[in-house]
C-alpha cells in the first residue's frame, strides 16, 4: 500500500502532473523539459528523480544528456482519464 500512496502522492503535484503530462507526448531531456514548462533545470532533476524511484519514468543516456520518457501506461491512462474527467467538470 505504500507504493499506491506514493503513487498519488506523485500525481497529486502540479509540476510532477506537468512533466508527466509533457512526456505523453514523447521522450525529452531535462533540459527540453525545463525550456518547455519554464521551470529550473534543478527543479526538474529533482521531480525526474522523484518520479524516476517509484518507475513512473525512465530515462536513457546519450553522450552526456539524459532523456526520459513514460514507464507506466497504467498510470498515464489513469492520468488521461482525470485530465478528461476534469475537462468534463
């Protein structure tokens, strides 16, 4: 049951919820990510490895960058369904 709260925990976050949000869209890398949401590189490292612990995303190196993209579909449906349920409200 731990491993679920602090799945919500994750997507009870604004900008985790941007990031993950951003990344339906594909792989980018920290630096894309912080560019594209106007956040500091820093601040998205941090939530990058938050997310990365629980494996809502993962992450591959090429040269000295890393790009990260979804690990879970099951919980980017379940993010997709709220966003949804939320427009429809």
């Amino acid at each position: 049951m731990f491993i679920v709260s602090q799945t919500f925990k994750a997507l009870s976050d604004p900008t985790r919820l941007r990031i993950l949000h951003l990344l339906f869209g594909g792989e980018y890398s920290v630096n894309e990510i912080a560019e594209k949401l106007s956040l500091l590189q820093s601040t998205v490292s941090h939530q990058l490895r938050f997310l990365k612990n629980l494996r809502l995303v993962k992450f591959r190196r090429e040269g000295t960058s890393l790009y990260y993209s979804h690990d879970d579909e099951h919980v980017m449906d379940i993010l997709k369904q709220t966003i949804e349920h939320a427009h429809h409200h």
